[in-house]
C-alpha cells in the first residue's frame, strides 16, 4: 500500500516502556536538586508560607529534623535564606556573625558535615526598604552595597557554608567577594553566581516567604528586562571573567531558552532556579485537582534539564526525591 511512498518509522524507538527507556535521552537524579529553606528567628516555629503550600518558615530548633529529612532522601545541598524582625537601611542581620543564615549554616555544618550549605548572599531580607542594598536617592547604591555584601560572603564562609551564592546583581558582584573570600583565607570556596537573574513577577510568593518585598519602587534597576536575550550573555560573560564557577539562570521554565544560551556558551555548571511562583501555580492547580503533580512536575523538572540545566533548585526538591525513589 505504501510501496512507494517513503518515510521514517520514528515509533520503532517508542515501542515499549524499555525501547523509551534505552533511548531515553535526559535523567532527573536526587544529585540534580539543591533545595531552598526558609529559617526565621524564634523557637518552635514551623509556619506554612500561604502561597507556598507545603514550605515552611522555620526556626532553628525545629530545623535539624527538617534538614534530616532532606539528607535522608539523598539530596546533597540545601540553600538558606533568612527571616528576621529587626531589619535596619543596611541590612545588618545579613552579615552578623550569629546572623539567622551563619547559625542556621553551622547547625548543619555540626550535624551533617555531607550536607552541602549554600548560601544566598543578598541583602533584601534584613534591609527596612526591602532593597537588595543599600539605598542613596532613592536608588541602589551599586559600589557602597558590595561592601556589605562582601561582608556578608566572608561571614557566611566562617559559618562553614561550603559555596556562595550572591543574588543581589549589583554590578562587580563576583570580583568584589572573590576577592574578600580569597583575603579571609576561603580560596577554595565556590561562587554560585546568580548571573542571569530577571525582574519577575515569579518571585512573588518568595517575597511573602522571607518577607522581603520592596517598600518604594521595585527591582528594576538591578535585576534583569525579562525581554532581554543578549544581556544575559553579557551578565554571564563578566561573571564568568570575574570568578564564577557556577552560573544560574532565574527563573526557569519562561527563560529555559535563556538556559539553553548558557549552557551553549559557557563551560561552568549551569543552575536552573525553579522559583516561588512557578511552585506556586503547579501547587494551586494540584490543590484543585486540575492537573496531575508528579506527572507536571517530573515532565517540567526534566525540560530544564534538556534545555541545558546541570542543577536544579526547586522547591519541589523533596516532593521529586521521593518520586525519583519510588
Ligand atoms: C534575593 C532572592 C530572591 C529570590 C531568591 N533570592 C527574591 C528577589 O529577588 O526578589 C527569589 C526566589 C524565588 O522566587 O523562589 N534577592
């Protein structure tokens, strides 16, 4: 019937569940996830972030079993962020040496030495205005909130945290706490730069989490045009020049193409950042029944992977651990 009409028999390769799995192409592994926690100051705290089902503020003493939990499904890095009431113009809970994050860090450090500790490194969770730095007429005073943030790096890696991740996108970022971790004697402490980090309105459940929206203006000034292609590029390329041996791509699914540009260009290890609101809309539709959330978010977790992605932070961490286990 077809005698002459040729084409490919591409459902040769689709044919049973082990012909799709010989050829499959892309894996989600445990070893893929870094899973982001919230630690707020106070005792017996374990508060559900209301547009996060399922994630929590925490306080340190209840942390220790959440972090078990974490080890114990076989996902080797967490990042912290942290939550706290007395905030002030500089920030100075981000860099106190008994700050929310360092303590938090040491716990960890002390109780699962395997556990890698990443800390993000910005301001806007402990400054009043809610800025990523520090603010001179009403905007972000890029040069005057390095110092800061490279106060903040230094004490994060005597806490023991074993990379640093500086989310803040001030400009000169990676050189300024390349250099103040060298001088404090941290050469081998890896810089997990947030490079190509856009202004989205995908982090908003995150700022209800760490409480950290800004109070005049917005990010837009620091933070990327989510129309930009290029710039990323650009973002990457002096990151990269400046000492990065990471780069991060925020957020994920709307900009896996951006992930993909990365990925092609640079030859460090590229993170996808999975963020609040993209948790957010996979949990609300599964609450309501609408979707199948193992199915979405194993389908959306492997598309960052095939777009380029080496690792993954999400929120769905744990959630994935377990399916990935079953
Ligand atoms: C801090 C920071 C933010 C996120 C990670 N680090 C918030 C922001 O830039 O407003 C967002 C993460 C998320 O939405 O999950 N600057």
């Amino acid at each position: 019937m077809t005698k002459n009409i040729e084409f490919k028999r591409h459902r040769r390769l689709r044919s049973s569940a082990s012909m799709r799995s010989l050829v499959r192409e892309n894996h989600l592994r445990t070893d893929d996830f870094i899973y982001p926690m919230f630690v707020i100051e106070g005792n017996t705290i374990k508060n559900e972030i209301a547009s996060m089902p399922g994630i929590y503020q925490i306080s340190l003493d209840l942390l220790v079993e959440e972090v078990r939990e974490v080890h114990e499904l076989g996902i080797k890095a967490i990042m912290f962020f942290g939550v706290i009431h007395d905030k002030d113009e500089q920030g100075t809970g981000a860099f106190v040496d008994n700050g929310i994050v360092q303590e938090a860090t040491k716990m960890v450090k002390s109780k699962f030495p395997d556990m890698l500790v990443i800390a993000d490194t910005c301001l806007c969770e402990y400054t009043s205005h809610g800025h990523c730095g520090v603010i001179h007429n009403h905007d972000v005073d890029n040069d005057e909130s390095l110092k800061l943030l490279a106060k903040t790096a230094v004490s994060q890696a005597n806490a023991g945290a074993d990379i640093i991740a500086p989310s803040n996108m001030m400009d000169g970022f990676v050189a300024v706490i390349r250099e103040a971790l060298d001088t404090a004697g941290f050469k081998n402490i890896p810089i997990m730069s947030y490079a190509v980090k856009y202004s989205s309105a995908f982090y908003g459940p995150f700022r209800d989490a760490a409480d950290s929206t800004p109070q005049f203006g917005d990010r837009k000034t620091y933070q990327m045009d989510p129309a930009n292609r290029l710039e990323a590029i650009r973002e990457a390329e002096s990151d990269i020049e400046e000492g990065a041996d990471f780069l991060i791509v925020k957020p994920a699914l709307s900009y896996l193409d951006i992930v993909r540009d990365v990925r092609n260009n640079f030859n460090v290890p590229v993170v996808a950042y999975n963020v609040s609101g993209e948790y957010s809309m996979v949990k609300a539709a599964a609450l309501n029944g609408w979707i199948n959330e193992k199915e979405i978010v194993l389908e959306k977790l492997t598309s960052m992977k095939r777009a380029g992605a080496d690792l993954i932070l999400t929120y769905f961490a744990k959630d994935a651990a377990k399916w990935l286990n079953e």
